[in-house]
C-alpha cells in the first residue's frame, strides 16, 4: 500500500531503499575515514607504491576492498529486486545508469557519485512524469552527455 509523502504516493519498498541506502551512505563515509583498514584502502587507492613501502599489504587490501565491492552489490540487488522485473539482462542497464551517474558526479568524488545519483534518479522520474517513460532512459543519458561537454570530469570531479 503506498504512502503519501507531500501529495506523491511513495511504495514501502522505495522508503526501505532509501534508509538503507542512507546508512550504508553513513557507515561507508565513517569506514573510510574512521577505521585504519579504510585509511589504508584510501591509500592503496592513491598510491599503491607509496603503501607498499610504508607496509600495508596492497594485495590484501584490494582483496578485501572487492569484498566490500560484492557485499555492497548484493546489498543493492536485495533492495533493488522487489521493486524490479527480474530479466537475465536487468543489470546491464542498471549498471550503466551506475555509470552514468559516476561520470555525472565525478570519479574520485564520493559526494559527486551521491549528488550524480539523486540527479539522475530525480531526471529520470520526472521526464518519465512529464515527458513518457518510454523516454526517460534517453532523457537521462542526454543530459549526461551534455554534462560531459560541459564539464568533463562531471558536477564534483577533481
């Protein structure tokens, strides 16, 4: 049954993707500022050869960032599944509107990958209301290119 909010009818499910994706958003940013296992992948990520030689294990390091990597992939396909039609190529296109919103955000920016997010879900609900959903993937990676030749490295990119 959906929930009014503001006058939209909003599904329970969307709610729950939204919360969890709000702490997942807040354990990540604590993760990688906070802990040294997150200092470290942060390292590793902006010198690989620096860590090494101040004694952090890349190669574990990048092992363990892969398994955070696919928890956080089956964490999106648990939230995402009840509200999807399951298909054998459902991901390919979820995956490139994950990397449109990168690009739209900026790599290296993990609030532009949030802002880039939010964007382009807000770009695709309200070209599908006022335009037609059949439209609101084309809508979508129009404005991405055009943010591309704007500004190339996207709205936070570094």
């Amino acid at each position: 049954m959906p929930v009014q909010i503001l006058g939209a009818s909003v599904l329970p499910q969307a709610l729950w993707i939204l919360g969890l994706t709000v702490v997942a958003i807040a354990v990540l940013t604590w993760f990688f500022h906070r802990t040294p296992l997150g200092l470290s992948m942060r390292a590793v990520a902006s010198n690989p050869t620096a860590a090494a030689v101040v004694g952090i294990s890349t190669g574990r390091i990048r092992l363990t960032s892969y398994a955070i990597a696919g928890a956080l992939g089956g964490l999106a396909g648990v939230l995402v599944t009840p509200i999807t039609t399951l298909n054998y190529d459902v991901g390919v296109l979820l995956g490139l509107k994950g990397f449109a919103a990168a690009i739209l955000g900026g790599f290296g920016s993990f609030p532009g990958a949030i802002l880039g997010g939010l964007g382009l879900g807000l770009l695709e609900s309200l070209s599908a209301g006022y335009v037609s959903s059949a439209y609101k993937d084309v809508v979508a990676f129009v404005v991405l290119l055009l943010v591309l030749f704007v500004r190339p490295k996207g709205l936070l990119g570094k």
